[in-house]
C-alpha cells in the first residue's frame, strides 16, 4: 500500500474545491440563456444537486460506483454504504486519504445530473426534477462510473479509455439531456438568452474549475497533472476559437455566446484524453469539438427537439467525440497507451465500444425514470405556470426585483 504524501492530498484537497465551484458555474452559465423569469428556477437546478447527490453519495452512491464488484462487472457492493470502511487510509493505488477520494468523486456525482438540468429548463416541475436526479443517479451514474473506474467494472476491464469522464459524465448527461427533451417537449414560448454577461462569468468558472477536474484526476502532484492542466486549456481556448470562426462564416457575425459555448465543448471534448494524449493532439481535439459541437447545436434546429441550453449538443456530441479520440491519439509516451494513430486500435474499438453502450444505456433508463415519474407525479409545470414564470410559481421569488414591480430597469 502506497503511503500518503501530503503534496498529493495538498493538490486533491484543492482539486475537489475547483470541481465543487463548478457547478454553482454551470448555474450562471445556465442561469444567463434563460429568461429573467426563470432564472433562479434554472439556477436551483444545479444548487440543488449540491444537496441531494451529497446525501445520495453518502448513503449509497459511492458504494455503488466504487465499491467491490457485485457480479459482472456492472455495479458495485454495499460495503462503503453510509462511508462504512471509508476513513483516513490510502485510497488503494494512491497516495491521497480514502476519504478525500470518495469527495472528489463525489464532485462529478453532483455535476453530471446538474448538466442534463439544460435540457428541461423553464417548464419541468421542480418536485419531478428532484425526483428525478436521485433516481438518475442511483440507476445511471453509479452504474456508469462502475463500468468504467470501478473495481472490475466491464468496460475499464476491457480497456477502454476514461481519463477524467468523458463518457461517465459528459456522455451519460448529454444523451438523458436529449431523453428529457425528447420527453418533456418544446417550450410553449422560447426566449432568447436574458443576461449573457452572467453566462460568460459562469463558463469562466468552468474554465478555471475544469482545471481541478482534469488534472485533479491524476491523483497526485506530478507530471501527468501537469500534462493534463495545459491539454485542457489549449483544447478550450481552441474550441472557443473555433466555435467563433464558424459563427463568423455562417452567420457573419461571432458571437460571445459561442465563445462561452465552444470553449465549454473543448472542456468536455479533452476530459476523457487529458492525461492520455500529447499537447498539439490537443488541440486539435478543440479544433474537432468547436467544430463539430456548433455544428450539432445548429442541427436540433432542424431535428426538432428543444434541448434548451444545449446540453446535448455540447456534452452528449462532445463527450462521444472526446472519447472516440482518445482512442485514436492517446500516446504512451505522454502518460496513456498508444491508440489507433500510434499503432494499437484496440483502444479504439473498446472506446467506440464504450460510447455505444454508455449512450444506450443512459438513454433507455432515462426514458423508464421520466415515463415513471410522469406517470405519478407528473413531469412538466401548467401552461400558465409557464407563461408566468418559474421563478415566482415554484419558489416564490424573483431574480429581479426593482423597486417593487418585478420588472427589470431599462
């Protein structure tokens, strides 16, 4: 067993605090497309999540996902249930407290329902939301997380590649996100984005915090950490360039909508391949993910489906598409194995493997969860709700109250 060092603890300490900003981030960066009636609504989506995952982990979930294998690979025991065994040892492998590894995994328990909360934002009913991420939860991510980090789950035994959670996060959330717009339907009366300024301070937090999610996977204080902070940031500063180009050519004008949006893309596209691919593969991961990200946003125009703040688009398209690269450009010679284009296309099938089932699978329960919850307590708000906001009918506030009359200053 591996003895604790405490630059290692130091860094995952710091790491678990940057992927917990997140999602108060993902809640400005959510809370800005839509409109100011909805905008706390939107924003309890993710603070929420805070609450509820923390207690799910705890009890359950991270026996689920992390505990000894249950059979087959699929889901894990019961015995870190209530954090039983889990204390101040070594996590096994590593140099950092069990303890601190259960937080930081639980960081991306609570961030991944958080994103499909895009999908639904300004007409799903907040008990049925509730509901929903605890199912979600405990049926999809843990299962998910167990196959590919878990002791002896399937696909990690298999080989496929996962660096930070391109396909247990981002493809998971992404494809239920596209479940939930599926499901619940369009908006009766779409907006345009109410507060762009909060939408970019909440992608800058992203930004910083995804620097904790990547590098912060190494587990320790070292050179992987390092290759896989500056990956991240060379894949977001691309995607967002190119996301603004493309703009550019099509509509012609760049707009700081699509920064925020492309940037985010590169975010999503390098995290299964951070620590696993070499700086210039990179970037062009954020060149792909700019590209082929703003080009699924604009299809659901087309496909229509009303993922509200494209978390499909973004997170579904950008983690399949990270995770399909990975298996082509890993490298052994910057931390990972050599895939496809260094001459071993193993990795590549078992992570196109690992997109189909990752995919199909969060797909169909997510469907069974929300036919469920439907069924009983119902998934979508009246119209009238709707047409007046969430903000005042489900929480009894405003995000924007000016001097008595709700209505924003001109």
């Amino acid at each position: 067993m591996e003895a604790l060092n405490q630059a290692d603890t130091a860094w995952l300490m710091v790491s678990c605090a940057l992927v917990m900003l997140m999602t108060p981030g993902l809640a400005l960066f959510y809370g800005g497309m839509v409109s100011e009636k909805n905008v706390l609504s939107s924003a309890m989506h993710s603070f929420i999540a805070l609450g509820i995952i923390t207690i799910q982990w705890v009890v359950i979930g991270y026996s689920l996902a992390f505990g000894s294998d249950a059979g087959g690979g699929f889901i894990g025991g019961l015995e870190y249930a209530f954090l039983n065994g889990v204390g101040l040892e070594p996590q096994e492998g590593s140099t950092i407290p069990h303890i601190l590894f259960m937080a930081f995994q639980m960081m991306f328990a609570i961030i991944t329902p958080a994103i499909i909360s895009g999908a639904i934002a300004e007409r799903m009913k907040f008990s049925a939301y509730v509901l929903f991420i605890l199912l979600w939860a405990t049926l999809v991510y843990d299962p998910i997380c167990h196959w590919v980090w878990g002791p002896d789950g399937w696909l990690g035994a298999r080989g496929a590649l996962d660096y930070a959670g391109g396909t247990v996060v981002h493809l998971s959330s992404g494809t239920a996100a596209l479940m939930c717009a599926l499901v619940i339907g369009r908006r009766r009366r779409p907006g345009p984005p109410h507060n762009l300024t909060l939408t970019l301070i909440g992608a800058a937090l992203l930004w910083f915090g995804w620097f904790g999610f990547n590098a912060g996977s190494a587990l320790a204080a070292n050179d992987n950490a390092a290759l896989a902070l500056v990956n991240t940031h060379l894949a977001a500063g691309v995607a967002a360039f190119a996301w603004a180009v493309a703009e550019w050519v099509k509509q012609g004008k760049p707009t700081a909508l699509g920064v925020a949006s492309g940037l985010v893309a590169g975010l999503v596209c390098i995290t299964p391949a951070a620590g696993f691919v070499s700086p210039i593969a990179s970037v062009f991961m954020g060149l792909a993910a700019g590209l082929v990200c703003y080009g699924a946003v604009l299809a659901k125009n087309k496909l229509g489906y009303d993922d509200a703040l494209d978390a499909f688009g973004i997170h579904g398209v950008g983690g399949a598409l990270g995770a399909i690269l990975t298996g082509a450009l890993a490298s052994a010679a910057w931390g990972g194995t050599n895939g496809w284009f260094h001459g071993d296309i193993q990795p590549f099938i078992e992570n196109v493997l690992a997109v189909g089932a990752v995919a199909a699978y969060s797909f169909v329960v997510t469907f069974v969860i929300l036919k469920a919850i439907d069924l009983t307590i119902g998934l979508r708000v009246t119209d009238d709700q709707e047409s007046e906001g969430l903000d005042t009918n489900l929480h009894g506030e405003e995000g924007y109250h000016m001097g008595g009359s709700g209505a924003l200053v001109e």
